[in-house]
C-alpha cells in the first residue's frame, strides 16, 4: 500500500431490531419473514407468550416489538403494560384481530405506539413499523376510523384532568390523526419549537408520557363545541 494512502471502509447502517409475541406458529413464521426481507430491519426474537417476552426482552432492547393481544396466559396488552416502563424506548405496536374500541384504548393506555390488524399487507406493515420509529402512532385506517369516531361520541362526565388550551387541543387532536411534528408546523402555521412546548405541556396536564397514552387520554374528552 502506497505511503499515506487512505483506504475508506463503508460501515454498513444497523438493522433496526424487531422482536414478535405472537402464539400463532405460522404467523411468527410469516412475520420473521417479512422483517427479514424488509431493507434496514431484522427479527431479534420471537416468543409465544406474555411472560417468556417479559422476562427476556428487557435483556435484548429491541427498537420495536409487534404484539398479539390473544395469547396464552397473560394477554398482549398486560405483556405492553408491564414491559413499557422497563423499556421506555421501545415501541409496542399491536398486531391483532380485535377492532373494537375496548382493546385499542385499553392498549393505547397500556403504553403502545400503534394498532394495526392481521390483515395488514407487507408493504404496509413494514411502513407502519417505520412510522413508529419516527415518532408516528401507526393505525390500520379502519381502527384510525374508531379512534376518531370515538372523538364524536359525548362522555358521561368531563374528563377532570383536561384543562387544555385551544392550541393544545388542536395539536393533541392532529397527533391523534397520526401528523408527524413537521405536519403540525405546516397545519397550524407555527414552529417546530412551538410544538414541543405545546406537547410537552399536552403531557404534563394530562399526566401522560407518551403520544399513544395522549391519544387514549383524547378520547375520554367532551367533543368541542
């Protein structure tokens, strides 16, 4: 090698780790294959129930865990609920067959990041799992749909903890449609920093720590008038 040459090694970028609770052998099979196959993912691990995941994933520190609410033993969202504290980091996104409001608040407030349906394709799977880790809340469109019906729906008494200001409504109200912090900016015509300071508010008045746990608390609220 000529004197003072420089030879420049390329590092390839790391595959965001993925790890399945998922009881169904053929669909852990199938969604092993999927993350593998999918550019800048790999399947870390795969479990068939709540509480092997429990005691292991907080050792392996995956980036995302996709979580069935059906499985033996303790169910999905228990699984998220004692996980997420343990693993702040992480996103939970729910890969079931329920559809019904009862199961997707009850995870929401579990700590997830996303609910999607098993029917969910491929293509929009892996989207969905790059959504979450730029800060979205992926939804299969027909529980968005719920999500947003349940806006509509008047509550049996207000929400105490509100206390929200107009501006922070209407941002909780965007990040519940799934708008990034950029979106917001241009929706609302403010900056990125005015965001910040209205979702950091947005938590501490609604006693919150995340956007899934915002959302779930949004749809306890009284519609606006």
């Amino acid at each position: 090698m000529a004197a003072g040459r420089e030879v420049m090694i390329q590092k390839k970028p790391l595959s965001v780790l993925v790890s399945i609770v998922e009881d169904d052998a053929s669909i852990r099979q199938i969604l092993n294959g999927w993350i593998n196959r999918a550019e800048g993912f790999r399947c870390l691990s795969v479990y068939d129930s709540a509480e092997s995941a429990i005691a292991k994933l907080p050792e392996e520190k995956p980036r995302i865990v996709l979580v069935d609410i059906n499985l033996p033993g303790q169910s999905g969202i228990e699984c998220v609920r004692r996980l997420k504290p343990a693993m702040p980091d992480t996103q939970f996104v729910m890969l079931t067959v329920y559809g019904d409001t009862t199961h997707i608040f009850d995870a929401l407030k579990a700590g997830a990041s996303g609910y999607l349906l098993k029917r969910t394709p491929r293509e929009e799977l892996i989207a969905s799992l790059k959504q979450a880790l730029e800060g979205g809340a992926p939804m299969t469109s027909y529980i968005a749909r719920k999500v947003v019906q349940s806006f509509h729906e008047t509550p049996a008494a207000p929400l105490k903890t509100e206390g929200l200001s107009p501006r922070e409504r209407e941002v909780l109200e965007l990040l519940a449609r799934g708008y990034f912090y950029k979106e917001i900016t241009e929706a609302l015509n403010i900056s990125i920093s005015t965001v910040n300071t209205h979702v950091q508010s947005i938590y501490e008045k609604l006693h919150v720590h995340s956007r899934a746990q915002a959302v779930a608390k949004l749809a306890e609220m009284p519609a606006r008038p």
